[in-house]
C-alpha cells in the first residue's frame, strides 16, 4: 500500500513528498527494482558495460539498513532479483563483481527479514522464492 502512495504522490504532489520519509525510502526500493530491471532483464542480454551500474546499485542496496517487507513487496525488488538469478545466459563480468552471489545473500536476509513482517498468504509466495533459489544454486556450478 504505502508503494502504491508513494507513486501517487511522486506523479502528481511532488511538493507532498517531503513530508514523509517512508515515501521518500519506497520510491529510492522503486528506483533501485527499475534500474535493476532494465539492466538486467531488459529485451537485451546484460550488456559488460551495464555491469559496473548494477555493481553500484546493489552496493547502496547492501549499505542500505532500513529494508521492510512493506519495501520489499511494494517495489517487487525481489521478484526482481530472483528472475536475475535464474537467467540462463552467463551474466557479463561475473568474476569482477559477484554479482548473482550477492543477490543470493540479500535475498537470504530478505527473506528472513521478511518471514516475521508479512502475512500467510505473501509467507508462502516467499516460501516459493526461497525454494526456486535453492534449485538454483544446486543447478548453477560455483
């Protein structure tokens, strides 16, 4: 819900937007899931040059402390990311930046973040999360 807020208001009462931090926070996940998206998931394969941008990205994503199932559903960030994760193509410059191992960690801490915040209905899609991960990484070799 509070997403679907911070959306409103970033489209059409910009000048609201300053009264409220969690707006503020829910648009910069929003940013964050857009980026990623299109760098990772667009029509083309992920490009190398893309990849030092996806690197930035997932550092402020990592240093970012204030992560809350309300973030995390509203923005879809981790759908996101496990689509990433299962791409069949090899991701460019792999080796420089890690950059599947280090979506595979914050979704590890999502989702237990994420297992004491929510309701059964989302328990369960993050229970399917969590089980397509696992397949995975026993698919993937290191």
């Amino acid at each position: 819900m509070l997403f679907y807020r911070a959306r409103y208001i970033m489209d059409h009462h910009a000048e609201l937007l300053y009264g409220d931090p969690d707006i503020i926070i829910a648009h910069q996940v929003r940013q964050w899931r857009h980026a990623l998206q299109k760098r990772m998931l667009g029509r083309q394969p992920p490009k190398p040059e893309d990849m030092p941008e996806v690197d930035r990205i997932l550092s402020e994503i990592e240093d970012f402390e204030g992560m809350t199932a309300g973030y995390l559903t509203g923005s879809k960030i981790a759908i996101v990311f496990r689509h990433a994760i299962r791409l069949p193509l090899a991701i460019p410059r792999e080796a420089e930046f890690h950059i599947l191992e280090r979506m595979q960690l914050l979704m590890g801490e999502w989702l237990s973040l994420a297992a004491g915040e929510i309701t059964p209905p989302a328990q369960d899609e993050l229970a399917r999360i969590a089980r397509s991960i696992g397949q995975v990484q026993a698919y993937r070799v290191w």
